[in-house]
C-alpha cells in the first residue's frame, strides 16, 4: 500500500493532468470555432457591402474566458505557483520575526558575520576587533 505522500503526489499529478488537459480542449475549440464564425460571416455577408463584423463579439469574449483559463492553470500548477509559494514563504519568516522578535531564516553556509571584528593591523597581518586590542594595548602601558 502506497504511503499518504506518495497518494497526495499521484493525487496532485492527476490533477494537474486534468487541469492541462482541459485547457487544450478549450484551446482547442477555440481555434477551431472562431475560423468557422468568420467563414460563416463571409458567406452570409454581401461582399459588395460593407456588413457588421459579428464575429468579434464572440471571438474576443472566448479570447478572454481562454486567457482567464490559462492564468488560473498558471497560478495552479505553473511557474507563478512556484513564486507564489516563495512569496508565502517569505512574508511567513517576516512575520515570525517581527512577533518573535529574532530571525527564523536558515543561515546562510557563507556566514561572515565574524568578518566585521577583524582588521589588517600595520605590518599586514589580521588582528581581532579593533577597540580589544586598543583595550589591552592601554592595560599594557598602564602596568
């Protein structure tokens, strides 16, 4: 028996397999109906007049129902879900900082926060903070 993950998985994939599918039909139907719409226009319109152009209406209403089913399979299953999942990410880690009050973002593996106490004293070698050395430098000289 598959384990719950691997069944959310197969779920999510089927899906999106659906979903994909759908929207090729409905592409699909699209550019199969509209040229039909404009070649019925054609012959039942006078040649040698001017006739409305009724074959927009539907064309450019369909157009946008099929734009509006590919931005909601986009934001499903595509790259915008990806940034979409980022962003929550995100502003959740923002959120518990600013509750909590400390950083719950996983470090950084180049982590230099270190770097800042030290500094290249005059004869080219690195030293630890600055004021640490000026400290015991004075404590030296008081002695």
């Amino acid at each position: 028996m598959p384990n719950d993950t691997d069944s959310q998985i197969r779920k999510y994939a089927e899906e999106k397999f659906k979903a994909r599918s759908d929207l090729r039909i409905h592409a699909l139907a699209f550019l199969i109906s509209n040229p039909m719409l404009v070649v019925m226009w054609g012959l039942t319109s006078n040649l040698h007049e001017r006739s409305f152009p009724w074959f927009w209406i539907p064309l450019i209403g369909w157009a946008v129902a099929l734009l509006g089913h590919y931005v909601y399979y986009s934001m499903k299953y595509g790259n915008s879900r990806d940034r979409r999942e980022q962003f929550i990410a995100r502003e959740i880690e923002r959120e518990r900082a600013r509750i909590y009050g400390t950083d719950y973002t996983e470090k950084s593996k180049n982590d230099f926060t270190e770097a800042h106490r030290l500094y290249l004293t005059e004869d080219g070698e690195l030293a630890g903070h600055l004021i640490d050395d000026k400290d015991d430098l004075y404590a030296e000289q008081r002695h």
